[in-house]
C-alpha cells in the first residue's frame, strides 16, 4: 500500500491539474457511483489526508479515492485519448489536462460535510495541517501491550506510515518491532522521526531513507538481505491481526529484542 508520502504528492499533481479549473468529463466507472456527472463544476482543492485523497468540488460535493495497494494517477494533456484499459477507475478533465485513476481501492462521491465519515477516524496526519505528535503518542499508548510494529502502521493511531517507514523508523530508533508499545523508550521521538523521513520523500520520485539513491542502498533494512549498518542477516515475518499482516524487516543485531 502506497506510504503517505506517495498519496501526499499524488494529491499536489491533481490539485495542480484540477484546481481552479471546470471539469469538462468526468466518468465514474464504478458501479454505486456510475451515474454521477460532475461535468461543468470547478474543482476546489485536492488534499490528502492519511492515505486517502479527497477531491473537492463546487456544490458541496467531494470525490473520495483511495490507492489501496496498486492504485495511481496519472495526469495526462487533456487531448490525449483516454486509454483503453479495464484498470481505469475514474476520469476527471478538464480544457487543459486529464486525471486518469487506475485500480483505485475506493471510489465514491460524498457530501463535503459528511468527510468525517470515511476519514473522522483516523489519527493525526503526519504530512498535514492537523498534525499533532502529542495525540499521536496518547493513542498510541491507548494500548500498551500491543506490539509497536503493528501500533505504527494503525492509522487511527498517525495517518501516514506505510510497511517502508515502519521498518526504517523502528530499525533507526533500535526497536523491535515485537517491543510492546508500553515499554518503548520515548515514543514522542519516534513519531516526529517518521515524520522527518515522510516529509524528506514527500517531494522526491524514489523514496529513501538513508540519504542516498544509489541502487540497493536507499534503505537500512526495508527490502534487504543484510543490513546496511552492520551487515547482518536482516529478518523479516508476517506481522499484524487476521487480514493485517505485513511482512516486516528488522536487524535482530542493531534491533535487540525477542521477536
């Protein structure tokens, strides 16, 4: 599933594709919202919030995407032809460009007001206005015995942090993933951790977490055999509740624990 960082610049490509525009196509191919036309309506903004995209039109209405775990935009002239492709989820045009989204987990067009209804749940966003290390931390701790690797990736606890930046994160602050929550050595430097790395990957085509985007050394642990600090064997297993689970990397060496 894409991190936020990824739905974070997904959302600036369409803002300044859509925005401040009238839309001149728009095609829902999904069958609850097949019939919609939003066709000779502005576009007011897109923003993302956690790892969901929210399209705001005039008329009080707003177009809820979410990538899931192979969706994407792309932004194309609006004189392109639209591609054939059964992958292809929601067209929105206008005079100059086309947004194209391909394979997209959730499509469907709310009220404005009622937003909180598909994103009221989720935690503090940690590329957003409404950041808030100090409420991210406090539901966190909501649950101590929980183990942190699956705590960081629960967006009701921060919206952001994807299977990538959990690993980095944990592995940076020397943390087994299997550590419960409650007995995790200042949390508070945590959060703001992953939130330094999503805000430096925010604006950049690779994602890297080591400063670096020579090949094979773009992460400490995340996709690895051997860890880059120390060269030992990474390790890596499922972790997360039924329909949850994640593989997650971790350097039992730099990361002591007993996972």
């Amino acid at each position: 599933m894409p991190e936020g960082d990824v739905v974070w610049a997904a959302a600036r490509r369409l803002h300044e594709a859509l925005a401040g525009r009238v839309l001149t196509r728009s095609d829902f191919r999904v069958p609850r919202a097949a019939t919609a036309d939003l066709t000779g309506r502005s576009v007011l903004e897109v923003v993302p919030r956690g790892k969901h995209l929210l399209t705001r039109v005039e008329g009080g209405l707003t177009v809820h995407t979410h990538l899931r775990m192979e969706g994407s935009w792309r932004i194309r002239p609006a004189s392109a032809p639209v591609p054939r492709d059964h992958r292809v989820r929601l067209v929105l045009a206008n005079a100059e460009w086309q947004a194209v989204g391909y394979s997209l987990g959730i499509v469907e067009l709310i009220r404005t007001g009622q937003e909180s209804r598909v994103v009221g749940h989720l935690g503090p966003d940690l590329l957003g206005p409404d950041w808030d290390p100090a409420e991210a931390v406090r539901r966190l701790r909501e649950d101590p015995a929980r183990p942190i690797g699956e705590a960081l990736l629960d967006q009701t606890r921060l919206a952001g942090i994807g299977n990538l930046y959990k690993a980095e994160t944990l592995f940076l602050r020397g943390v087994d993933p299997w550590r419960p929550v409650g007995e995790v050595d200042d949390l508070e430097g945590m959060v703001e951790l992953a939130r330094r790395l999503l805000d430096a990957n925010k604006a950049r085509v690779d994602q890297s977490t080591t400063g670096t985007k020579r090949p094979g050394e773009t992460t400490w642990v995340y996709g690895r055999r051997t860890c880059r600090r120390c060269g030992g064997r990474i390790r890596r297993a499922d972790q997360g509740g039924p329909a949850q689970e994640r593989v997650t990397f971790w350097c039992p060496t730099c990361q002591p624990g007993g996972a």
